[in-house]
C-alpha cells in the first residue's frame, strides 16, 4: 500500500516512519522545503528517542520518501493522512486552517477512489466539514471517504506508542474505509491490537476525552499533595495506595509543577471550547486547567518563600526544562513559567537540559546555560529540579551542596527521598512529601 502524510511534524514524521517500518512505502509532505532538505540529509527536526534510526533505515530501503509534491503523493496514494497542526487560538479553540488548507490541496489532486484519514487532533464535527469541502472541489463522480483516526503518541515514547498501541480508533462511515484502514494496521490487527470502530464524531471526541482525563489525574493528585503538606501525610504512598485500585491505576499518579507539552494543556481547553459551543458545562475539566495553573504558582511561591521572599540577584540552577523527559519540547512546560517569574523578581538562572538547550535558547535569552549539571549549580544559592530525566536521578549530592553557594534544593519531581537531602545539609522541599 501507498499512503501520504500531509505534515511532518511531531505526528506526521513518527507515524510515517512507522508505518513504512510496517512495509508501506510512505510519501512524507510538508511545504517547508528546508525541512524537507533537512529530512533527506537525515536530519531529525526534533528529539524523539530511536526516531533517527528508524527514519534513516526506512528510507534507504526505499519505503520512506519526502517531498513538497502533495500532487504526486495524492495521486500515488490509496490513503492520505492530514497531520498539521492545530495550534490554539486566544480563546482556547484549535486553530483549523492549516486542516482545511490541506483538505482543499488533496481535493484538487483526487483521481480515483481516496480515504483521507485526519490524524490531526480536531474538534467534533471536523470531519465532517473536510468531507463537505472537499465535496465542493473535486467531481462528483469521484468516491472517497474521510475518516477520524486520532494518535495516542506519547512524547519520548512515541515509537513504542505506534508499535504496541493500547488501541487504535478508527471513525468511518463505510466499511470500505474501515477495511482500507485495517489492511494499514495489519500488523497491529494480527497481534489482536483492540480496534474501536465507530463514527467519526466519537473518534474525534475519544482524544480530546482520554487527554482530559488523564490531565485531570495530574491536576487531583497534585492537589492532594498539597494537601498532604498540610496534614503531615505522604503523597506517594497515598498515590500509591490509590493505584493498587484497578479502578483507578497507577499511571498519571505523580505529582508535580503541573502538567504542560503539546498536548493536554491545548486539548483541555478545545475541549472546553467544544462543549461551550454545545451548551454543556465541562466543570470538571475547568478545574483541571484552572488547579494546573494554579500549581505553577504554589511551586513558585514556595521556593521564593523558602528563599525568605527574597529571589533579587539570587543564582537559582535549574535541572531540566522540557515539560517531561526524553523530549525538547518546551510547550507549557513548568520550568519555563518558572524560570520566566523568577526573573522578573530579579533572581539570576542558570539551565541545563539534556535535549531542549537549542529550543530554550530562543525563549530565554536573559538566562545562563551550563555544559553539564554540575557546570550548571556551580555557585548557585539554589537548584531547582524540574524535568526528571534520568541523568539527574542519581546526582551526587554532597558534590552538589559543596559546589553551591546556598544551601536550597527544590525538587519539584519528587526524585530524592526528603531525608537523604536533609543529611546532606539542603533545605529544601519536594511535592507532598513534607
């Protein structure tokens, strides 16, 4: 089989790559020719973990292919797949042009029967305004069907994501478009992946809905952390004791700064948007957002308070600034807000991150970055660990108090055990763990 992926961002270069790792010759297409240039010289646009590797063997066996062509690839193609981005509006809503920008393109290259496949995340009722656009450009004699197949792709495990997926939803209205769509997960249907098939509204609002409540697991079990500060309590082993619950499980139960990335900030509040303009109140999915900008705001207060309230021309070294390990990506990560704060109260930052220096150096161009950890706490009257990559796992910590000025060690990501920071001289704070 041929199919197109019309993007390659974040989601069109993963799935393409893996589905040509699946035996599908994969014609990649994006507008912007330096990327295109970049991809074929080999070079990754981003930090995926394993994607270099699977890019490059795929496309020297011939199967995966990258162009600026969306004319060729439309008509090579029995699948096109729409995989640009949705960037929010100011109002919390997606921003759909870019989708059906891309729709129109493929509606004018249609030469026989065609699944265009929207692999974008997109509001209820998307799908059906591509079909009817692409209804007003191409002829009437010519069958497609447009189908809602979202991605659960996880940001540093994007790969593994693909390859053993908790399930793929596909939302059609014909079984020609679902039997299209399983012959492409082949694969993944002969290892008994569980399908959900239904229509595509269901599969549009089945993402927007697992992202919220899993962003809503983040938010409540950070509020219980600060609960837990207040009461002498221990929220790991409350999180844990929750997690034991099969009712409830264990993932998503680690509390923090607050949740950021690309994803579930946007989709909670496009989810909100969509319910609005429905005439339901999503109340539950409002606190969510509302808590996880209120917990940035607990966490920088606290360390200014800690501090004694004073940050003016304090050296505070931060661990990390990706909104989760294994990524660059700096969307509505918490250290950013943070680092962002603190310097308007006068406080000097150092940084240091295995994958996103190159991003941050564009959006904090007033801060220092270090080479290494230890080059990054050198002097510092405080270390501030927010990205729990493993690398800052296992620091040597009576090297860390020695090297720096002050004795404050924040850790937002709960990696140390409180006692062991104590018997090393910091004073310091974690997340629910006082």
């Amino acid at each position: 089989m041929h199919i197109g992926m019309i993007g390659v961002g974040y989601v069109g270069l993963v799935t393409g790559a893996c589905f040509s790792e699946f035996g599908v010759t994969v014609t990649c297409v994006d507008k912007d020719a330096d990327k295109i240039k970049s991809l074929d010289n080999g070079e990754i646009p981003f930090y995926e973990p394993g994607l270099k590797d699977l890019v490059s063997r795929n496309v020297k066996q011939g199967r995966l292919h990258f162009s600026t062509n969306i004319a060729k690839a439309v008509v090579n193609s029995q699948a096109v797949f729409i995989a640009v981005g949705t960037p929010p509006n100011e109002d919390g809503t997606a921003d759909l042009s870019h989708v059906f920008t891309v729709a129109k393109s493929i509606a004018e290259y249609i030469n026989d029967y065609k699944v265009i496949v929207t692999k974008s995340t997109v509001p209820v009722g998307t799908g059906k305004r591509v079909k009817e656009l692409i209804a007003t450009v191409i002829n009437n004699n010519i069958d497609y069907d447009v189908v809602s197949n979202p991605e659960f792709l996880r940001e540093g495990a994007a790969i593994e994501d693909f390859m053993r997926p908790d399930r793929i939803v596909i939302g059609a209205e014909s079984d020609r478009a679902v039997a299209v769509m399983k012959e492409l997960y082949g694969p993944l249907y002969l290892i008994e992946t569980p399908f959900v098939i239904t229509n595509i509204e269901t599969a549009e609002l089945i993402k927007y809905a697992a992202n919220a409540f899993l962003a809503t697991k983040i938010s409540f079990i950070n509020e219980i952390a600060n609960l837990c500060d207040k009461v002498n309590a221990n929220v790991h082993d409350v999180a844990r004791a929750m997690g034991l619950d099969g009712r409830i499980g264990k993932k998503f139960l680690h509390p923090g700064p607050g949740f950021g990335g690309s994803c579930f900030p946007k989709d909670t509040r496009a989810l909100i948007s969509i319910a609005e303009d429905s005439g339901v109140n999503l109340d539950v999915v409002s606190a969510t957002v509302k808590a996880n900008y209120k917990q940035r705001d607990i966490m920088l207060h606290r360390i200014i308070d800690t501090m004694d309230g004073y940050v003016k021309n304090k050296t505070l070294a931060f661990l990390g600034l990706a909104f989760k390990p294994n990524t660059d990506d700096l969307r509505e990560a918490p250290a950013i807000y943070l680092i962002k704060e603190l310097l308007k109260r006068g406080a000097k930052i150092r940084a240091y991150d295995p994958a996103g220096m190159e991003n941050a150096k564009k959006l904090l161009p007033d801060i220092t970055f270090g080479v290494d950890v230890y080059d990054t706490i050198k002097g510092a009257d405080a270390t501030v660990l927010t990205t729990e990559w493993n690398q800052f796992r296992n620091l040597d910590l009576k090297n860390v108090k020695a090297m720096m000025t002050g004795p404050y060690f924040f850790d937002l990501r709960n990696v140390y055990e409180p006692k062991k920071l104590t018997e090393h001289g910091f004073v310091h704070f974690s997340v629910g763990r006082r």
